[in-house]
C-alpha cells in the first residue's frame, strides 16, 4: 500500500510540473509573440523571439492547359438481330412430284446450282413433239427454197421454149401461105410482132426498175412509154383482123394456129418471169415465218420442261428445306430458303431521337461472344413499328465470321448524340457550385480566377464549352485546398500549357468547416512538419476510372465524384487561429466533380 501511495503521489507532481510548463509557454507567447498558426495569421515581428513557431503562407503550384476543337459522342446501347444482308425463299415454278434431291440444309451453294427435280414426263413428250415439227418445218423450208425451186424454174423455162418454138412454126406456115398475097398482111403482122416485142420490153424494163427501187420520174417515163405501145399493138391487131376477113378459111385457120401460137408464148413467158422475179422473195419469206414460229414453239416447250428443275439463284447457304423426295410440291409453297452470308446485316429498333440521330453511312459497333464488329447504317426507317413504336435501323457488318449465325441476338453500340467542331473541356478541370453552375478556374496576371460556362452535352472525358470560354482560356487542371477566385497562384517551373488531369479533391469533412475554432492546438513540431508539407508542389493523384452507363439504361451517364481521402489522413495545414478562420470563410473550399450529367 505504500508503494502505490508513492507512485500516486509521484503521478500528481508529474501532472503539476506538466501544468506549470504549459502556463510558462502560454505566458512566453503573448500577445506579440503567437504560434504562427493558420495561413498568414499575424504575430509579432520577432515572433520566434517571443518563443512561438511562425507558420509561411501556402503556395498553390498550378498547371494549366486549354480548350481544345474536336467532336464529342454519346454512345447509346441497343439490341439487334443478326439477318444475311441476302435472304431468297425459293418456289418451284409448276407443280409436281419430287423425284430427286440434290442439297440439304447447310449446304452452300453458287448460283445456278440444280437443287431438285420434279417429275417432267409430259413435259418431255410435249418437247420433242414440239422438236419433231421444228425439224419438219424446216426440211420444208429447204425444200421450197432448194431443188423444189430450181425443178419449177426449169419447168417454167421448158414452157416458154415449147411456147417459142410453136409459135415459130406458126409464123412459117403462115408466111408460106401469104406469098402469093398482097404484101398489106404480111407487114400488118409483121408490125404487129414488133409491136408484141416492144410491148415485151418496156415490161421487163418497168419491172427491173421496181426492183432496183428506181426513181419516180423514170418508172412513170416507162408506163407511158409501155401504154403507147399496147396501144399501137391493139391497133395492129385490129386492122390485121380486117384484113383476114377478105380471106378465105384457110388462111384465118392458119392465122388462128399462129394466134393461139402466140398467146400460149405469152403466158409461158409470164410464168417463167414469175418464177424467176417475186415469187421467189414470198416463197423465202413465208418460209422463214413457217421456220420462226416452229422455233418459239419449241423454245416454249424447253421452258416448260425447264420449269420442273428448281435452281439456286444466288450464291449462299441453305437455311432450310421444306421439300422431301416424292412428295408433291406446288408453286404457293417454298422448298429453300438460301441466305448470302458473305454480307451480314443487324436490325434494331431505336427511339424518335435515336433514330434521328442516325442516318445512312454512320458507324456503329456490334458485339457478339466479347469480339466487337465494325458496321454501317444503311436504312433508317422513317416509320415507327405499329407493335413497339420504334423506328427500324439496319447496318451492314464490315466483317463477318461463322460465330455470327442468323437470327442471333447481339449488342449494338451506335452513337446517339453528337457534337461537331465543338470546344472541349476536361472534365477533370469542372467544378459546380450550390446551384450546380458549371465553371473552371483560369489563369491571368499570376492568380486563378473562377469562369463560369455554358456546358452542354458530355463524355466520361470531356465536356462542351457552348459558351463562357475560348481556345485561349488558361484553365487550371492542379487542385489545391486554398485555390479559389482571386487566389495567387505560380506556375509550375516549366509549365507551358500542358493538358494533365488534375488530381481529385478530398470531399471537405462538415465537422472540421463547422467546428473549425474548435480543434485542439497542434504542438510545433507537428505545425511545423504540416508548413513544410504546405509549401511543396501539389501531386497529383492518378483519377478513378469512369463509371459505364448500364447497358439498360444507355442514355444515362451516371456521375464520377472525386475519391474520398484517406479516413486516418490529417489535413495538410495547421490549426486555425482567429486570423485563419476569417480567410477560410473568404474564401470556401470549391466544391469538386469529375462527371457531369449528360446534356443533349
């Protein structure tokens, strides 16, 4: 019991010495003296004299950077599906039995590939009926128009030789019996014989100039010519005939042989001109009329036995097959369904302002299995779906693999909100206000001073200055605990205008702003350590990675705050005296944050 009696009285003059000591420093301080605490408190000029610790005011070391011109997305996410940019439903063309099979599903394809078969046999006969009339027809052709033609011209010829002969004889018969006549007959006939030639002539003359395609002025010379000499000929014939009548029945039956003579040459000479002129270009070209239409008929008759085999028409895959062999198929059902997989397609549905941002020819991204796909729009749709009042948007994959199989379900990636040639801001440099007023703190004349700005749409990276700000503006991306408007600040050395990420501020604890005059003193040798901690350059901690916007909810940004500090951290700055809480209320510590919410 003594024992503890001594250390207890011991213990109460360790307490009374410590008592002592404390009023002699409070004592030795004064009021001329202080303890140099808070930023820039006054004390006495020979404050370390009067036994205190004078604390040197803060230097913010700043960094600065400035806008930049660039373009600004928003990515909003989507769910498509995957189609071939190709896709053909295949019917048969006529009805039948299946009788082959020459693909199955999955098989690939190349355009014009027999599929199958359907049972074509009244249609085989109706072809070679069809061939067998073609092959008849034609051997007529040949023949009106080979050696048929050549026997008739040799006929008509053989005609008009007999005709000629025959009258030849005629006119020797008579000439014999008109010797011992007046000589008026004989040149009666012997004009009118001239007469029968010359009209012989100008016919054939006339009909050369038709078929040469002579002109006007020289077929119409001719007629004339030719009327003159019927004319002269009937006259002929004429007086010719009254002369007879003076003669006795011998003679007018000669001369009767030598008319009939005359006219069977006539006709014979006409015959063989047909033969040999016109008749021959009608014969050609009934014939070839005779030949064409055999062959549509049996063009018509392939087409039809054609119409019993089904063919690819592209290259692809076959997606599937509804045919099987020997069963009956008809024209209102397709048997393959072919996809072109070479060129892929996804389909997704976008919202009235989705939609309008996108158009024709914009990139988008489609993800499958964790491997992203480069796409292009390629139609927007100007009509919402009447089931789900979206608007329909199709894009075309730039690259394609077998993993992307059709109708499968995939993650688009398409920007929704866009800005061009837009003035740019970290958004590691913004603060906000109570009001949530967007400003940065920029440089001039070696102090920062707060510039508020019009923000408008934003990334996880970067903000759009609508206004408030220019390329020139010195912005101050290095955060300090006393940076406000009007604080002085130094350049770090060599600081041009880079553009660094500044460092996140601690969120401000509210007991220590509100019960600031109410912290315990630190000894000098901790204000000390926490002066010299002051007074060194700023790091800069790296940032915190950005949230993502969930993929339900793309069109949101969720907002990125600064990281909290350390809980056993102590602030960099010694406790305040009375001094050092009028600054602190001058000028309130900015509020900080590293995401804004998105603004279209």
């Amino acid at each position: 019991m003594a024992r503890l009696k001594d250390k207890g009285r011991m213990a109460a003059v360790i307490a009374l010495a410590m008592i002592l000591l404390v009023s002699t420093m409070v004592f030795a301080a004064g009021p001329g003296g202080g303890m140099g605490g808070g930023r820039g408190g006054p004390g006495s000029p020979g404050g370390m004299q009067g036994g205190g610790v004078e604390m040197s005011k803060s230097v913010i070391n700043v960094r600065l950077t400035t806008p930049v011109i660039g373009s600004l997305s928003r990515e909003t996410e989507f769910i498509g599906k995957i189609e071939p940019s190709k896709t053909v439903n295949i019917y048969p063309e006529t009805s039948g039995k299946v009788v082959q099979l020459y693909a199955e599903a999955g098989d690939s394809v190349k355009a014009g590939q027999l599929l199958l078969s359907l049972d074509d046999t009244d249609a085989q006969l109706s072809y070679q009926m069809a061939q067998t009339s073609y092959e008849r027809t034609a051997v007529s052709v040949d023949t009106t128009l080979g050696s048929s033609y050549e026997s008739k011209i040799n006929s008509a010829k053989s005609q008009l030789d007999n005709a000629q002969q025959a009258l030849s004889n005629a006119r020797l018969k008579l000439k014999d019996y008109n010797d011992g006549y007046d000589d008026d007959l004989v040149n009666a006939e012997k004009s009118l014989e001239r007469a029968r030639q010359k009209v012989s002539s100008l016919n054939a003359k006339l009909a050369d100039a038709k078929a040469n395609n002579a002109d006007r002025e020289e077929i119409s010379d001719l007629n004339n010519q030719l009327s003159e000499a019927e004319n002269e000929y009937r006259a002929l014939s004429v007086e010719i005939g009254e002369l007879e009548d003076s003669e006795d029945s011998g003679a007018r039956d000669l001369r009767s042989a030598y008319r009939n003579a005359q006219t069977s040459y006539e006709s014979a000479l006409a015959n063989y001109e047909l033969v040999l002129g016109n008749s021959y270009t009608d014969a050609q070209a009934a014939a070839e009329v005779d030949l064409k239409s055999a062959a549509l008929s049996l063009q018509q008759s392939a087409n039809t036995l054609d119409k019993y085999k089904v063919y690819s028409p592209i290259d692809g895959v076959i997606e599937s097959r509804s045919a099987e062999l020997y069963e009956t198929v008809g024209s209102q059902s397709p048997v393959f369904t072919i996809s072109n997989k070479e060129s892929l397609s996804v389909t997704f549905n976008a919202s009235a302002d989705g939609a309008a941002a996108l158009a024709a020819g914009d990139a988008v991204t489609v993800n499958k299995g964790g491997r992203d796909y480069p796409a292009t729009v390629t139609e927007v749709e100007s009509k919402a779906s009447d089931t789900t009042g979206l608007f329909p948007v199709k894009a075309t994959l730039d690259e394609t693999d077998e993993s992307l199989l059709t109708g499968v379900s995939v993650k688009v990636t398409a920007a929704t909100a866009k800005a061009e040639n837009a003035l740019l801001v970290d958004i590691d440099n913004v603060y906000y206000d109570a009001d949530g007023q967007p400003y940065v703190f920029t440089y001039a004349d070696g102090k920062a001073h707060r510039t508020d700005f019009v923000a408008g749409m934003s990334s996880s990276e970067q903000v759009v200055a609508e206004s408030g700000l220019t390329l020139n503006s010195q912005i101050i991306t290095t955060w300090h605990p006393d940076l406000a408007d009007g604080a002085e600040v130094t350049l770090i050395d060599g600081e041009a205008a880079p553009a660094s990420a500044p460092p996140a501020k601690p969120e401000e604890n509210p007991a220590q702003r509100d019960e600031a005059s109410g912290q315990e003193t630190d000894s000098p040798e901790e204000q000390a350590d926490e002066q010299t901690a002051g007074t060194q350059p700023a790091v800069e901690p790296s940032s915190s990675e950005p949230e993502q916007a969930p993929a339900s909810e793309p069109e949101q940004v969720p907002e990125q705050v600064s990281s909290e500090p350390e809980p056993d951290s102590e602030p960099a700055e010694a406790a305040p005296s009375d001094d050092s809480e009028a600054s602190s209320a001058a000028a309130p510590e900015p509020k900080r944050v590293q995401r804004m919410q998105p603004k279209d």
